[in-house]
C-alpha cells in the first residue's frame, strides 16, 4: 500500500504516503492497522479510520485533559473510556495530585500494540497509579459503585463498536459515577461536514439534559475531518471559562505544545455558524 | 475529471469529488479552473491549488474583514490587493461608512469568470464606490500617492505571480501608503505543515520589522492545508484586541456565519507552538 486513504465525506478525501505497513490484525472487536507515513509519522488507525499520529497527537492529548485540570486543580481519581493509545493517561500522569486512573478499553489489543508500536504516547500505562479495564465503557460506568473528579471519554465515532458512549443513558451513568464537583470530557466530533455536524448536535443536546454545565470548545487538529475538531465539557458545578484558574497553568510544572491560558478561553468562542447549529431546535 | 486532487504537502493529498468542470483557460498569468462538486459547491483554483469554494468561502472572507473594521469603525478608504473572487469586496461593501474601494488584480480574467460562475462571490463589483486596476499589486503599492485606512492583501501563495506581495520592500510601501491610523490585513499561510509554517514566519518577520503592531490571528478554513489558516494583522497604531470595539460588533447591521465578538478575540489565541514559531530566531 503506498497511499492510505480516509474518506472524509463520500465526496472529500484524504491521504497520506505510507512508509511502511508496521502491523495489521483484525481482533474481534475491530481492524486494527499500525503504519509508518513521511509527513506524520506512525498512526493507528482502526476500522480504516486515522485515529492518532506522531505529528498532530499532541494537540488531542493535550486539549482532552489540560482544560478539565485547569478548571479544577484538585482533581484526584479519573476515569478514562477508551484511550488505548495511551496519549490521554501520558498528558495525566503529569500532573502529581491525581491519586488513582482507571482505564476502561474495549480493546486490549490497542494497548498492547501502542506499547509496541507508539511509545511517545503509551508512555503512562507504567505508571503505578493506573489501573487498566479490559471491558466496555458503557457497561462500566454503569455499574462502578466508585465516584470520579473526572470522566474523560476518548472514543472513535458514535457509529461502530463505540456507539455505546454516545447515549443519552451514559451521560447519566456519568453523572451518577461523578462526583459534586465532578467534569466529563467527551470527544464531541466536528462541526463542518453533515454526519459530524449531526452527532455534535446530537451528544450536545443529551448531554445537556443532564449536566448543568455544558459547554463544547474547539481546536485546529489537521488529520481530523475538516480540521476543526470539538469536545464536549460538562460538569455540575464548573463554568469552564469563569473558573479557570489562570495562575495554575502558570505553575503546571511541564510544558505544552498547543495548550495555553489564552488557548483555553479562546477554545470556547465558537463561530457562528457552529453556535447556531448547537442551539437550533 | 472525477476527482480534483490538491497535493498540501508531496506527502498529503486533499481530493474533491467533481460534478463538472465549468470552465477552464490558460491566461498569460496562469491556469483558472473552475468546477462544481458535491460536498463544496463551485470552486476556483488558479494554478492547480483550490482558492476559493462555496461551503467554506465564508469564513476567509468574513475573517479577512471584519477585524480591522471592528478595531477601526472609521475606515473610509480601501485597497484590495488580489481578491479578484470578489469575496472580500462582498463583506467590505456591507459597511456603510467606506467611501471607496480600490481592487487590484493582477488576472482581468479571474474577476470575468467569478462574475459569470460565482455570483454569490462577485456580488460587490457593482457597487459604485469601487474602482477596478488590472495590474500588478506591488509596483501600484509602490506607485501610488493616495492614503488608505486598511491595505487587505488578499493573495495567493509567495510562490507564483504573486510573490512579490510577501517582500520586505511591499510591506514598506504598504506602510508609507497607509494613513496615520493604518491597518494592513494580510492572508499569512498555515504553521502546520513545513513549507507554509516557513512562509508564515518570513512574512511574520518581514512585517514585524516594518509596523509597530504586528500579530498574527487564525480561522478554521477546513478546504486549506491542514485547516489551519492564518492572517497577518499589521497597524501603526492599533492593537487588535486591547482596540477591539465590541459594541461595534454588535450594531454591525448584517449578519456574520463565522466571526463575532469572541472570535476575534480568540482568533489572536495562538496554539503554543505556533507562538514559538513566530517568536524563534
């Protein structure tokens, strides 16, 4: 294979000059393909869909975890659904007060193959606070009898093996496994192309029946369709932008590559166009 | 035709479906190109490369405008540099109080072909208080006796007929040709991939050295290279956000798809490694 191609809509592609093909196997669950690329380094893709790569991942990783931790400083037990890849615990494990990660993925064999394949973002899953869930996100939240500061949801599409994540009685399972003060992440797709446009209305609308907070902020993620990504922020207490305790970015200790203090207002002022979709009936 | 294929790195390929192709012609300047598709509309493209398209033509256009009219309400005279699509003449001619436009296109043809296939673009080449010049943008920058308010250069890429509007000695004729109150708007290319983040920084600091106020602001283009798109602010005197006038936005008198109040604040938010990038050596 020279070129791996991404339909982004029936009419829009996108592609990306192989290197190499590192790994390919189908597991029960879904089609998992590692390769090598001249322009983006080593991605994962599963089920043909790009879901993560050495050039642009850190601007995911980093928008899926800094914003919550910069809301509420405190947080100590986190909960992630899905995240195989691992980038969601690495930008975790930085921060020194989280007392305990749990880790729900569908699919042991995206650990094992990151831990492989993408050791820049599977980093974390040595570290001795994380516990690791081979299971299905939705069932778990559902049962767990423990509370959370933080739920972060890091799933693929609403279509395939984790529709599941994207229903209106999960967010409730969430809210129930989160505590007062507690914060769902959720990637929430994109705003541009019909079929993410709809599933961001979509899990806006039920999530927002639940959580009194409930906000959708962006950033620039080129290898997603369109490049303009979203995800979701909810919580029961926490406005994101008045609460920001701008300060504590100043002190978090690392450094980021995308995400700063302007960064973070600036992902909430959303265009228009996209404002206008979240709030149409 | 079945698809059009645009190459934003040897390495990354972008393709649009083609319903037809509406014209095509080879002008002493260039290859103009003009289709229909099924997820963009109609689009343009000089030279191979996709300039202009139906879907997302909005959000340049808008993002080119109306911040350096929202910092300075009192603009009255104009100068367009390229745009021969008509888009940015669209949205300036909305603003009651300009007084005159002038358009400098280097392609007689391209402002032809978007009057006759783009008529949502090309709408403001009617209006009275513009006047057209079918030359080469720099050397009438460098001719010229008249002021202006704000200078848009609404160009191309560095390489190919327009380069010369990305050189030291253009952002100096700029500078002399613009009154006391000046802004000089410029598209800025991209920071993601290698080729336009270079160009990006050369233009960065080529205006730097040249306006007292120079910054760079960002808009989601999802049609441009990696969706990331950029536009240089340049002024003798104003800061685009400390001079914001808000309560202008909101008596604008028409409506905007993308930009508002937040946005342009937030569009001057850059992700940290762009940041370093314009600030490295």
């Amino acid at each position: 294979m020279d070129w791996f191609k991404e339909a982004w809509t029936e009419n829009i592609h996108f592609a990306v000059k192989i290197k190499s093909v590192l790994h390919s196997e189908k597991t029960s669950i879904q089609q998992i393909d590692l390769y090598d690329s001249f322009e983006l380094g080593r991605f994962l893709a599963l089920d043909g869909l790009m879901i993560t790569n050495e050039k642009d991942e850190f601007i995911y990783h980093e928008m899926i975890t800094h914003p919550a931790l910069s809301v509420n400083p405190y947080i100590k037990h986190v909960l992630i659904i899905g995240g195989g890849d691992g980038g969601t615990l690495r930008e975790l494990v930085k921060y020194p007060k989280i007392e305990t990660i749990e880790v729900v993925e569908l699919d042991y064999r995206v650990v094992e193959l990151s831990k492989t394949y993408l050791p820049s973002l599977s980093s974390g899953f040595i570290d001795p606070r994380v516990s690791m869930f081979y299971q299905d996100g939705a069932s778990f939240v559902k049962d767990t009898e423990r509370k959370y500061d933080l739920i972060i949801v890091d799933s693929t599409d609403p279509i395939g093996p984790e529709a599941g994540l994207f229903t209106q009685s999960f967010y409730h399972d969430c809210f129930r496994a989160l505590t007062e003060s507690g914060i769902l992440i959720n990637q929430h797709e994109s705003p541009y192309f019909e079929k993410e446009s709809k599933e961001m209305k979509e899990a806006h609308d039920r999530i927002s029946k639940v959580f009194p907070f409930s906000k959708v902020y962006q950033a620039f993620i080129p290898t997603y369709p369109s490049g303009h990504w979203l995800f979701g922020f909810a919580s029961k207490k926490f406005d994101p932008v008045i609460e920001l305790k701008s300060s504590y970015i100043e002190r978090l200790g690392f450094e980021t590559k995308y995400y700063n203090k302007e960064i973070h207002v600036a992902s909430f002022a959303l265009p228009t166009y996209v404002k206008k979709r979240l709030m149409s009936k």
